[in-house]
C-alpha cells in the first residue's frame, strides 16, 4: 500500500453548486494548537473540531452496547427503555448511501411544560445526542467559527485567526449556517486572557438547533442556542436535517480514507457462536453469519483471544461503513462483563491499490468480553472550582478517537481517525446525584425554599402523559412539586 494518499469524499450525483443552508461538524482528537486560551478543552471536551478529510469514525457495522448495574439499578425499566427509544432512531436510519437530508426537518426541539416546571432533563435526549457523538459529531453551532491563534504582540494587544469548522452536507464547502440558521461571531474573553469566537445567531425567529449540539459546551454559544439547549423540560422528536447529513459524509462508502481495522480484529475463526442480532441465516459456519453472536465455548479455537492475526490485511483504503447498527448485549449484573464472550463478525471490505483501485472483501472477527459502549452511573458531584458555580455535571462521556494521520498524508496532522473501542474504553455516564439545591451566600440565599433546583432526570413527550421522575420508584413528581422552588 502507498502511503501520502489523502482521504477522498467521492459522493456520486452531489453538484457542487447546489445553494443550501446547513452544516455539520466532525469530531476528532485535539490537534496541538486547540489550546484552552482558543476556547477549547472546556468542560466535558473529549475532542476538537476537525476539517473536511479529517473525520473519525467506526469503521466496523456493528456496535455492541451494554447497561452497567449502576444504570439499571438507578434508572431502572423505563430508563432502559428510553434509551432504547434514542438508539432506535440511530438504527432506523436507512444506509449512509440512501439517505435525502432534505427528508429531515430543520427543528426537532419540543418543550413540555410540565417538565419544564419541574426542572427534568430528558434521557432519551440526552442519550441520542451523546450518541452521534460517539458517531463522530460535534456540534456544529459550537464550531460555525472557532479560533486558530491568538498572537499577543504586547500586554494589551491581542490578534486573532478565525476559522470556521461546520460543512454543508451537500457540498461539503465551509457553511456559517446550522439548519438553515445564519450565525456570525463575537470574539470575548471566557478566562484569563482566555478566548473565544462566541456565535450569534442571525435568524430573528428561534434559532434551529442541531441534535449533536446538545452535547456541546452551551456556554460558548449563542444565548438563544443556549437557552434552547439548557432549557429544563426541552426534548427531541427525532435527527435534524444536518444531523444526518453528519452521518451521510461520514459513513457513506465514497469517503474513504487509509484506515486499520478495529484493535483486536483478525480473520475469522471457526468458533462456533449463537447468533444475537445483526445477520441472518444459519447460527455458525462461515459464509451465511455475518452479525453478532455469542460464543459457544469459548475455550475453543484461536478466536477467543483473537489478536490481529496473520494473513489480516489491516491498514488499507476502506470507504464508509454505510450502515450502523446498535446491538445490545446484556451483562452480568455481578460480573459486569459478557457472560459468554460476543463475537462480532462481518465482511470488511478494501482497497491496496488506491481508491479508484480493486476492491477486495475478507471476512473478520472480534471477541468481546464487554461493550464497545456502556451506559453507566456515577456520583460526580459538583462542576464547581476555580470560583465557578457549584453546579452538579450531567455527565461525563469517553471516546475510543485514533489518529490515522500518518497512514493517509505526510501533510496530514490531525486524522484522520477511527473510533476504536478496541483500545480504549468507551463510556456514557450519566450523574446520579438526584434532587439537589443550589444555593449562595449572596444575599443570604441559604434556606432550602431559597433554593434553586439544578436538574432532574426524566423522561417526557409531546403527549399529556405525565413525565416519568428518576430514579423510578424513589422520586414521584408530588415529591418534585414540593422540592422545586420555580422560577429563579
């Protein structure tokens, strides 16, 4: 294979003229330069915004997930059930190939009010925009403008390189639009002698919001985004157009790039395994199964191990997976790993011959003994420090970003990459702190009526049902009714 072949982005049919109106953001690891004084590595940050040819992503079609006893303990049956809600929506996307993001709208975001009274934030929300995260998204109103360098010619003097980071879904050409909402900029302070190019929105009516901005830092956005964003009550109906033309880009088979397999992948055993989900037809034997499944004996054969094994072809050009599924595996509530090793199984398709070159398939595999991605559950506490407000964190999330870099282009820095849950862990963990108050000696705001709910977990539609309070079982909303203080 020769190395110094940028990746390419080869969408068949796509006019390079068309006008649009939206954009997208990828998500990757940190280059040097986004330092914490451009506005970067801020708050739950797991990665920087990353150019057209630089995206990350999975490149295997099967994404096994799990629930940890914390999250099943704390949120219990409906808790599960609503972030089965959130994945059914990444799974119901059609193939990367097939999909119109004009097919989409342009605002999902929906307000119950009576979750808004009583200060829920939606699960399946959160859980679907952390999703697309761990896809490869970032978000995009966050990254319409971003900052390169700051030079500081003297004590008082400071001189600023603004880029833009958001790609029109169509034309792939840098956009100043998210769902058809124009934003500009204000370069301000953030920190000490810290900056940021801060987006304002240019749209007189409410901005159209993306679902992978939720996950963002809302702080370095536009008030009204933020507001959209932080709004207590506010859920998602479903993907927005610039949603899926993220995922349209980055999965398609005509983005390609120089990528390795998944670590601990290698050509496939004759393991026998149980099927899951994922595949159809006989349950072993090597050409019908391609999916999930667990392992029979997982004494047997060379697979229970499975390093990346000789004759593997590893790196090599390979497009877009296309299509994505989710594939839960339930744990050992004691053990907290896979009761029987799961064996992922399916064809990998690839090119040494440049990507105009003959593509070749192999069949590989790789065994897990946990999830690729665990939900999970912990007490953090305070997002206070440093004189910031003793607000508890939502959550905390980790990504498995690679930097393939140096396999694609020698000009080439920051991807790009895959995500890899082979090297590294790959968590959503949500806080459990429950009902909490937030007070200030400020005025002697000290008195639990004087205090301010911060968050509750919940999980809400459009319908006049009444919204589910968590943890299940130990939070009713007569308890809420009581606790919150409304409207400061």
């Amino acid at each position: 294979m020769t190395k110094g072949i940028n990746s390419l982005t080869a969408l068949a049919g796509v006019s390079m003229l068309a006008v649009t109106a939206h954009a997208f953001s990828l998500i990757g690891t940190e280059d040097a330069w986004m330092t914490v004084d451009l506005g970067y590595q801020i708050g739950g940050d797991v990665g920087g915004p990353k150019p057209i040819g630089e995206g990350y992503r999975f490149n295997q079609p099967f994404i096994v997930y799990g629930y940890d006893p914390s999250f099943v303990e704390f949120f219990g049956a409906e808790g599960v059930q609503a972030t089965e809600a959130a994945v059914k929506i990444v799974n119901d996307l059609p193939p990367a190939s097939l999909i119109n993001p004009d097919a989409y709208p342009l605002a999902t975001a929906r307000i119950n009010h009576t979750a808004r009274n009583l200060r829920m934030f939606d699960l399946k929300s959160t859980m679907l925009s952390e999703l697309l995260l761990q896809l490869g998204l970032a978000g995009p109103e966050r990254y319409v403008w971003t900052l390169r360098n700051v030079e500081r010619p003297t004590d008082v003097v400071r001189q600023f390189l603004t880029i833009k980071r958001n790609y029109d879904p169509i034309t792939l050409l840098p956009s100043s639009y998210v769902n058809g909402t124009l934003y500009t900029y204000q370069i301000g302070l953030i920190g000490d002698d810290e900056w940021d190019a801060g987006e304002i929105s240019l749209d007189p009516a409410e901005p159209n919001v993306s679902v992978a901005g939720f996950a963002t830092e809302a702080s370095l956005i536009d008030s009204r985004v933020a507001r959209t964003y932080s709004a207590r009550g506010m859920f998602f109906s479903g993907l927005t157009r610039d949603d899926v033309g993220g995922l349209r880009y980055l999965y398609h088979p005509g983005t390609m790039a120089v990528e390795q397999l998944t670590s601990g992948t290698g050509l496939r055993s004759t393991l026998a395994v149980s099927s899951v989900g994922g595949g159809g037809g006989s349950q072993g034997g090597w050409n019908p199964f391609h999916g999930v499944g667990l392992v029979t004996d997982p004494t047997g054969g060379t697979g229970a191990t499975n390093g990346v094994t000789a004759g593997v072809v590893n790196a090599a050009i390979r497009g877009g997976i296309d299509k994505i599924q989710l594939v839960r595996v339930d744990l050992d509530p004691l053990l907290n790993t896979y009761t029987r090793p799961v064996a992922l199984r399916y064809p990998d398709l690839f090119s040494t011959n440049g990507p105009v070159g003959q593509f070749r398939s192999q069949n590989v595999e790789r065994i897990l003994t946990q999830p690729d991605i665990t939900f999970a559950t912990a007490d953090f506490g305070s997002a206070g420090g440093g004189g910031g407000p003793a607000s508890p964190l939502a959550l905390e999330r980790s990504l498995g970003l690679v930097n393939l870099a140096a396999l694609n282009s020698r000009f080439n820095t920051g991807g790009p990459g895959i995500q890899d849950p082979g090297s590294a862990t790959m968590a959503i963990t949500l806080n459990r702190i429950g009902p909490q108050e937030v007070n200030s000696n400020i005025g002697d705001n000290l008195t639990e009526e004087q205090g301010f709910t911060f968050f509750i977990w919940g999980s809400y539609d459009g319908s006049t049902n009444a919204p589910i309070a968590y943890p299940v079982g130990r939070m009713n909303l007569r308890f809420l009714e009581n606790i919150v203080r409304g409207g400061n």
